[in-house]
C-alpha cells in the first residue's frame, strides 16, 4: 500500500453535510463517511476530526429566536456533540477505535480536551473526535479546528465540503468559475477568497499549516488525496 502522504490530519466536515432526505442525520452519509475515513486509518493515518453543527443548531441564528449570541453558540457547540456521537457510532461499527473529546465537559458520553491525551490517544491509533467548538462563544468550528489542528501537530487541516475545492467565483453559481489548483494564504486574501472565517485563516498562515479545501461526498477523494493526487485546492 503507499504510503500516506501526510502521517496526521486534521479533517474538518460541515454539520450540514449530514443532513439529506429531510433528516436532520443522513445514515446514508455518516456510513459513507465511515467508509472513507476507514480507507485513509488502513493507510496508518493518524485521524483527528471536528464537526460542524449547522444541521441541529447554529449560533449566529440564534437571535432570529430571542436568544442572545453567546447562549446560542453554547447550543451549537452542543449540537457540534451530538453530531460528534453520530460519526463516533459509525466508525465504531467499522470496528474503528475512537475517542470523543469535547471543550467543555459532558462527563456521561466524552472526554475533555486534554491536548497531550488526544495526541496519546493518536498515537495509540484511535480516531479523535473534538466536539463543542473552542468551548468558548464567538468562534466558528472552522476556529476550532484550525487551533486543535496546531495543537495536536497535525501536517494539514482538510476542509470537506461539497465543492471540489476553491474556484474563482460560486461554481452553483457562475458556469465559467475555475478551480484553483493551489493558493499562497496571501493569495487567498487578496483575491477575497472566503476558505474559513478570518480567525480560523490567520491561525493556519501564522503557523504554517496548510488547507486542502475538497469534496468529501465524491467517493474516494479522501483517499487520493492522503496518496498526495490533485484533488481539491491545496492553500499554504
């Protein structure tokens, strides 16, 4: 088998991505995530993995309901842990080893985030989930994974998506956009780029770690990628 290109990752998946069919959590797509993050653990790949929580509840909506920013985040950081139960469940099923770790603790169903127990539990070959964002309010789950990322050492943070990587204007939208094949961080910026939300962004420049921005519902696409294919739009 090849070797892997990158030893360990950071990979981060929308909340939304999970949901499909009208269901809040696709199982359809949670088994096929686990099926793609199985292949990449054969491979001997140190996996760690936060997720979104848009598909329950999402933070910056909150006023639209009454409830003040700060509350709302706290909710969205616990949608983040339920989410991360979800995928737990399902590699778990593929025999995976994991841990859930979250930023606050929910003693009953996780771990907190100790950093030198996650890169332990790394280390030891388990798949690492990190729930409830940074723990703090204000920050997205793209922050979070940007400073679990540094923390832990990671090579690369791979941001799933459902575009093939980062192009010249909304692909969904505009026929004629193209796909950036690779992007310097200040290329990103000066071209107005949205990769991440700004925080997020300027933690990976500042301490050199790249983003692969790719596809994750294409079949494979993680795969080609960790064997260091063209796939999506490498920033760094």
């Amino acid at each position: 088998m090849d070797k892997p290109k990158y030893k360990r990752i950071l990979l981060k998946l929308s909340g939304e991505a999970l949901s499909a069919n009208g269901e809040i959590i696709d199982s359809t797509i949670l088994e096929q995530y686990a099926q793609e993050i199985n292949k990449i653990k054969a491979m001997g790949v140190e996996i760690a993995i936060v997720i979104g929580g848009g598909n329950i509840f999402r933070g910056a909506s909150a006023a639209k309901i009454g409830i003040d920013r700060a509350q709302g985040d706290y909710m969205g950081m616990l949608a983040t842990v339920i989410n991360g139960m979800a995928v737990q469940a399902s590699l778990e099923k593929h025999g995976l080893y994991t841990r859930l770790l979250t930023a606050f603790k929910v003693e009953a169903v996780c771990e907190p985030f100790i950093r030198r127990r996650a890169i332990r539990h790394l280390e030891k070959g388990r798949i690492v989930i990190l729930g409830a964002g940074t723990g703090n309010p204000y920050f997205t789950t793209d922050s979070a994974a940007s400073l679990r990322a540094v923390e832990i050492e990671a090579d690369v943070v791979l941001k799933g998506t459902r575009v093939d990587g980062v192009y010249t204007a909304d692909p969904e939208k505009d026929p004629t956009a193209t796909r950036y094949s690779k992007l310097s961080f200040q290329e990103a910026l000066s071209k107005g780029l949205k990769i991440m939300d700004a925080t997020a962004f300027t933690l990976c420049q500042e301490n050199n770690l790249p983003i692969i921005v790719f596809d994750m519902n294409k079949p494979d696409n993680l795969l080609k990628l960790i064997q260091g294919e063209d796939v999506g739009t490498l920033i760094s």
